[in-house]
C-alpha cells in the first residue's frame, strides 16, 4: 500500500482458494466495487472543550480526538461500504503499482539532527516523528498533574465528587485502568466523560470489526445497519423487553443512559456531540437515527401492551375485514325452499327466496403522546417502556369496547328493529327477567332454537355456545353451572336451601361463560345467549390490520418526538337470530 496525495492506495490480493473465486470475477466484472478498512490509531492529538487548534492545515473544534497517524489492520470487499470514496480502481492503471513508500530525505536528516540514530528503520523513523509533540503534551500534563495536586490538598467536595463519577463510569463500561489517569491528570469531569465513551465506543467498534479466523472478504449488514441493530436491542433491553438473541454489542449497550446513545447516533452520522447536553440531544433527535431508534422500541413495546391486555370480545366474536371507510353492506339470502315432490309428467316449479341485509362500517380512534428532550436527558425509562406499553393497551380496550356497545347500544337492525326485541323473540325485560337457571337458561334455549328463516317458514334450530354476563353474576352463576343436581323446588343458581335432587342439564361445559365488567357498567342483571363464533357479532378491521399503527414526526409543539397510535375498527351484529338477552331481576 502507499499514499497518494490524500488518498491511500493499494493492490487487493485474492486468496487461491475456490471460495475467493466467485468475489473475485465480480470485483472484475464490476459487480462488487466497495471496500471497509480496518484500522488501528497509534497517535492522537486531544482538542479540549471549547478550543481550536490547527493540525496538518485542518482546523478542529474540540472536544474531540483527531487521529494523526493510524496503521491499517484489515480491508474487506463489500456490497456497499460506508465510504463512498474506498473503492476498486481500475486494474490497467499504472498507479496501481505499488512501490513501498520512503521517508523524504531531508525530513530524515532533520530526524537525525535531532536524535534519531543513522542505524534507524524507516518504521523507526516514522515512530520518532510521531513523538514530536510529545514534550509540550508532557508539559500540559505536568501541569495539570500540579493542579490535580492542589485540589487534593484542598479535598473540596467537588473533587472529591469528580473522583467519584468517574471511578463509577469507568466501572460501568469495564474500563478501570482509565480510573487512575483520568484521576491523577485532574481530567475535569465533561473531559472525562467524553474520553470515557470515546474509548467505550473504540472498544466495541474494534470488538465488532475484529476479522480473526474470519474469511478476509466478508459480504453482510453495513456498519450503520449493525450500529442500529445493538443500540435498538439495547434499548429494548433497558425497557425490560427480553430478546432470545440481542445484536452483537447490545450487551455492551444497555449500560448506556439515553443521552449515551443520543451521543453514540450522533457519533455514528459524523455529528458534532459538542456544545449542552439540550442542544446535542436536541441535534440527535433530527440528524441521527436516534429517533427512528426510540421509534422501534415504541413499536415493541406498543405490541406487548396490546397482546398482554386481557379481552373476553375474540372469545365469542367472529372477525372480518374492510378495505376503505365506506359503509358496506352484507346481504343474507334466505334459505331455499323445500324439495317437492314431482308426479309423473309433472312440471318442476320455481321456489322464492328472501333477501336482507345490514350494513357496518370502521372508524378510526387514536391518541398522541411524546417522548421529550427533558425525559430522555432524565433518563426517564417510563416515557421509553410505559408509555407506549400504555397505549397498545388503551387500543386494545378500545375493540372490547366497541364490540360490547354491539350488545348494550341495542342498536337498530337491518329491518329498523332494536337487536334486542320482542318482534325478533330473543327479549326478555325486567318485569319477566330472572339469574341464570335451569327456566331461564332453558327459556333462552328454546327461543333461539325456534327461530325461523327470513320468509318465517322453518325453524333454525340455532343451538347457542355462550353466556355473556357481568362480573356481579360471575359467583351464583358458576354455582349453578357446576352444580350437577338442583332442588325441584328452585331452579335458580342463588338458591341454596332445598336439597339438590333435580338434574341441571346445562352443568359442565353446555355453554362457555364469559364475564366482563363492560357489561357491569350497563347494567348488573342483564346477561346474554349467544350462538357460534363468527354468526353474531362480526369486528371488523380496515384491511385486516388486527393491532394498532403507530406513526412518528418531530415534535413541534413539544421538544422532542411525538407519537401517534391509532387504529381502525368496527363492530355488529349480523343477525338477531344468535343472540339472546334476559334482562334479569
């Protein structure tokens, strides 16, 4: 390899073996044309906070480390590699040919004047160019080695609280032999940290990038996509999310504060980290991924809050999909009529069918909230888990919700008749009404067993599979339902002071019961028969979409993100037939 100008160029030698064959006729072809290098930094000039200083006719605003001499470690051939400029050049150039580079002769006589030994290598040499500052860094560090010393002598709080922060930082990132340094130099503390992650982030780069035992050309995620992958593992993990197998660093990561990894992202897009921790968490939440970062965290802890909301509606309500907002319209055939008999030189006759229909439509319902400057700086977990956690729940409720209100709003039917009403034989009001029993269970049985077809002409024979009732009927009735045997004399589940000699038929599983307390909330004595999941109360959601979106923009009205969850669904009854109401008394 060798130095052109400002580019460093060299000749890629491709391994004999069958497995370099393929990546080696694309690089020819043209396909592949991107390289990664790997290196390692052997000198280093520190820029302090709030200081400028000139290296090599570039200016460098500090704080920041700006690498003066580094040594290649590894190059690799990749799809797309994160410098546009590291790439093939074309073979028939004669620039390609490399010669090893030499240190120009007057600069080596110069070395030499002022120590280096004539019987010096060219490595040598360069090594003892590379150390040319180090007496004014040396004078720098004595003397802020006498004011470190002078601040011990004080033992004020303040130093004694700087040694703290800092043997506490190192510790976390596994970097105690920093601690002594950072210490005896009188580091100030904004220093510190700054070198503390300089060095934590250098550590898990290298550890990422290490190539040992590995083919040299390595064809995978971009380095962007893999910082991604373990900074979002990391923070799912400090929202108390487990992951079977996080991204490689994510352990690494979760020690981090939310303002640690606002820096990291702002690092990783080549963003200035300097100035108040507002404003560079502010610059992180517009230029870097730290926003689309939060946003997946949101997503999975959005999902767990909807999954782990517990809803009684899937258990006896059918599903169904729409594709816009548009009311639409079920039509229902009524059932053919009966075969006839044909005589002999007989005409076959035509039968009349029926038809009716309902109409449902979804809306959408939603809720904005935000993750703010102030809370990340905070290192506020309960915006980044608990909020959103929050929200997928609050959607979830939201389905419940609207597939009960198909039951208590009593709405209106295709035939402009309430769900519930006598003119349909699926009612009984409160003056008739009585608990879950042997009567009235069988009352039910039987009216939905005699329903008839749309022209009125056969029985359905609907048998029903569920109970729906309040919390408040949840005790007698499951007395009832797990009582084999009832006295002749009382048949209903809270009476208790006869002895039980009477069969109950509907004991065990003859219906499936579900108690909810939406159902408390309209009345406390109403309960309900319903027959087979998918033939009375349909939930529809727009194109299918069972869980809720969320969507994100950049805070106007609030510093910060702000997140909006929504969802879109509906819910109704398509046919009367299936279901049951006694009002109780």
């Amino acid at each position: 390899m060798k130095k052109e100008d400002d580019q460093l160029v060299g000749r890629a030698i491709f391994s004999s073996v069958p497995e370099a064959e393929s990546p080696f006729t694309k690089v020819r072809e043209g396909h592949l044309t991107d390289f990664s290098i790997g290196y390692r930094v052997v000198g280093s000039i520190w820029v302090p906070e709030e200081t400028t200083k000139k290296i090599k006719g570039h200016e460098f605003e500090g704080p920041l480390s700006v690498a003066t001499r580094w040594r290649v470690k590894e190059l690799s051939i990749v799809p797309i590699g994160a410098d546009e400029d590291a790439r093939v050049r074309n073979e028939t150039r004669n620039d390609n040919i490399l010669e090893e580079p030499k240190m120009d002769e007057k600069f080596r006589e110069y070395l030499e004047s002022i120590g280096l030994t004539r019987e010096a290598t060219e490595d040598e040499a360069w090594a003892f160019a590379g150390t040319l500052q180090a007496p004014k860094e040396k004078e720098k560090r004595d003397e802020e080695k006498i004011d470190t010393d002078k601040i011990r002598a004080e033992a004020t709080g303040e130093e004694r609280s700087r040694i703290r922060e800092i043997d506490a930082m190192c510790k976390r990132y596994e970097l105690s032999d920093m601690a002594d340094d950072l210490v005896r130099e009188g580091t100030p503390i904004l220093e510190a940290r700054e070198k503390v992650l300089t060095r934590a982030e250098e550590n898990w780069v290298e550890k990422e990038t290490k190539r040992k035992d590995r083919p040299m050309i390595e064809i995978g995620k971009d380095e962007r996509d893999k910082f991604r992958a373990a900074v979002g593992d990391a923070l799912t993990l400090r929202a108390g999310m487990e992951i079977e197998k996080p991204a490689p660093g994510a352990d690494e990561l979760r020690g981090y504060t939310m303002v640690e990894m606002a820096r990291l992202c702002l690092r990783n897009a080549n963003e200035k980290t300097a100035g108040n921790v507002m404003e560079m968490v502010g610059r992180a939440m517009t230029v870097s991924d730290f926003p689309y970062l939060l946003a997946n965290v949101a997503h999975k802890t959005l999902f767990e809050g909807w999954n782990t909301q517990e809803e009684t509606w899937p258990i006896w309500c059918g599903t169904g999909s729409v594709s816009d907002f548009k009311t639409h319209y079920s039509p229902r055939i009524s059932e053919a009529d009966d075969l006839e008999e044909v005589p002999e030189e007989g005409e076959y006759r035509y039968g009349k069918r029926t038809e009716a229909q309902e109409s449902y439509s979804v809306v959408t319902y939603g809720k904005l909230y935000a993750i703010t400057r102030q809370a990340i700086i905070n290192d506020d977990l309960n915006a980044l888990s608990n909020q959103p956690k929050a929200h997928g729940e609050a959607a979830a409720r939201k389905v419940g919700d609207v597939a009960y209100a198909v039951l208590t709003a009593n709405a209106a039917m295709g035939d402009a008749v309430a769900l519930f009403h006598a003119n349909h034989s699926n009612f009984v009001d409160h003056a008739s009404g009585a608990a879950p029993g042997i009567s009235t269970i069988a009352a039910g049985v039987l009216a939905m067993k005699n329903q008839t077809d749309l022209r009125g002409l056969r029985s359905l024979n609907i048998q029903p599979r569920f109970m729906l009732a309040p919390n408040a009927l949840e005790g007698a009735a499951e007395v009832f339902f797990r009582s084999e045997r009832f006295s002749d004399a009382s048949t209903i589940a809270t009476d208790s002071s006869m002895a039980s000699t009477q069969v109950n038929p509907y004991a065990g599983t003859y219906l499936t019961r579900v108690y909810d307390g939406r159902l408390d909330d309209n009345d406390a004595l109403q309960w309900y028969l319903a027959a087979a999941k998918g033939k009375t109360v349909i939930v529809f959601f727009l194109n299918g979409i069972k869980k809720p979106y969320l969507e994100t923009k950049k805070g106007w009205s609030v510093d910060g993100v702000e997140y909006k969850v929504r969802i879109d669904a509906g819910a109704k009854a398509m046919d009367w037939r299936g279901l049951y109401e006694n009002d109780g008394n």
